[in-house]
C-alpha cells in the first residue's frame, strides 16, 4: 500500500507545473487561448511565418532563411502563440 501510494506522489509531482515553465494561468491555461494570425512577412507582406527562418504563401512559394524570412524572427520575443494556416 504504501509502494502505491508513493508512485502516486511520484506521478503527480512529474506532471506539476514548475515555476520556471507554467504559463500564466496554468497548464492548461494555452489551450484556451485565442490564437493570433503569426506576422505577416516576404515581399509585399504576402506570406506569413512558419517558424524563425520559414515564410510561406500561396502565390509566394516558401522561403527559407533569405531576407525575407528576416521578420519572421519577432515571433520568438512575442509572449502569445500564433496560428499560421
């Protein structure tokens, strides 16, 4: 009984939300954000960003790591997260 009982403690500290890394709100609290368009980027602002170095859109093909993906570098020092489809 007790063996159970302290892989039940075990278990629960594992999935707890550490100070360093729990969002504001909790753990669950990402999910129920509203996701914000990522930033636009690439010649006349035409694709949007898919990652640091990735810019994407429909007439524009993708670009990967050129000037034009330079933009897409802000989305790592904005606090929310975006949805780039």
């Amino acid at each position: 009984k007790a063996l159970a009982l302290c892989l039940l403690g075990l278990l629960a500290l594992s999935s707890a939300c550490y100070i360093q890394n729990c969002p504001i709100g909790g753990k669950r609290a990402v999910l129920d954000m509203d996701l914000r368009k990522c930033l636009p980027c690439g010649p006349r602002n035409k694709g949007r960003c898919f990652g640091p170095n990735i810019c994407c859109g429909e007439e524009l093909g993708c670009y990967l790591g050129t000037p034009e993906t330079l933009r897409c570098q802000e989305e790592n020092f904005l606090p929310t997260p975006c949805a780039s489809g």
